[in-house]
C-alpha cells in the first residue's frame, strides 16, 4: 500500500474546487429564487457583497492555514505551466460554447424579430451556473493533469 503524497500545488487547486462547490450549494439557489428581478434586487446586491466578503475570508483563512502547514516554497516549471494552460484552454473552450449557446437562445429568430432584444435577468442566473461549472471543470482537470502526469 503506497501512500498518497499530495503537493502544495495539488491543494490550491483543491481549495479552488471546494470554493466553486460552496458557492453553488449556498448562494446558486438564491440567485435562482430571485433571478426575476435580479437587477432591481436590493437584497442581491447585498447577496453580492456577502459573497464577495465570503471569497476574502474563505480564501484567506484557507491560504493563510496552507502556508502555516507546508513552509516549502512552490517552484514552477515547464510542467507547471503546460497543466495551466491545458487547464485554461478546456475552460476557454467550454465557456464560449456556453456563450455561443446562451446568445442563440436569446437571439432566436422569432423572438428577436417580434420582440426585439430584451434582456432577461434569468440571464445573469445561467452565467453564473456557467462561470462556476467552468470553474468546477477547470479545477478539477487541473488536478487531474497534476495527478497523473
């Protein structure tokens, strides 16, 4: 039985995952609960300054206990940069075909036409799911490159 060593690096991007993951089970329903008048939503606003003041913390204490616990210092190399960019170009990827998607929807030629451009606050709440899916992906994959290779 082998034990399984993992890297400073390996936990940021652990980190990173957990953060995405508690974002989308604590603040994504209320996004979506009130993603009809999200724009007009004083309580959205405040919503976003909570998650704002949320990610200070939550990055700070959890970055701030990682450097307490593992005092050697991260060196990157070409690997290093070959995973991120990997990483980057799958979420570039995913996120523009999302985009592209989210732009055919709203402009569909009969509501387009009939309708003009309107601009619906449900759109806000699908960017935000897509952002943090995109975020999930590319953490993960990521993760999996440091893993494996």
């Amino acid at each position: 039985m082998t034990s399984m060593n993992i890297s400073k690096k390996e936990i940021y991007i652990f980190i990173d995952i957990v953060f995405s993951i508690m974002f989308a089970i604590i603040y994504l329903p209320f996004f979506y609960k009130n993603s009809i008048n999200l724009l007009t939503n004083s309580e959205a606003i405040s919503k976003v300054i909570q998650v704002i003041i949320f990610s200070g913390v939550y990055f700070s204490v959890t970055y701030g206990l990682l450097q307490l616990l593992f005092k050697e210092k991260i060196i990157k190399d070409e690997r290093d940069y070959l995973i991120n960019s990997k990483a980057y170009k799958l979420s570039y990827l995913i996120y523009n075909i999302c985009l592209f998607w989210i732009i055919g929807h709203y402009l569909d030629g009969d509501s387009f036409i009939n309708n003009g451009f309107e601009f619906d606050d449900s759109i806000i709440f699908i960017l935000l799911i897509v952002i943090t899916g995109v975020s999930i992906v590319k953490s993960s994959y990521q993760l999996y490159l440091y893993r494996t290779a």
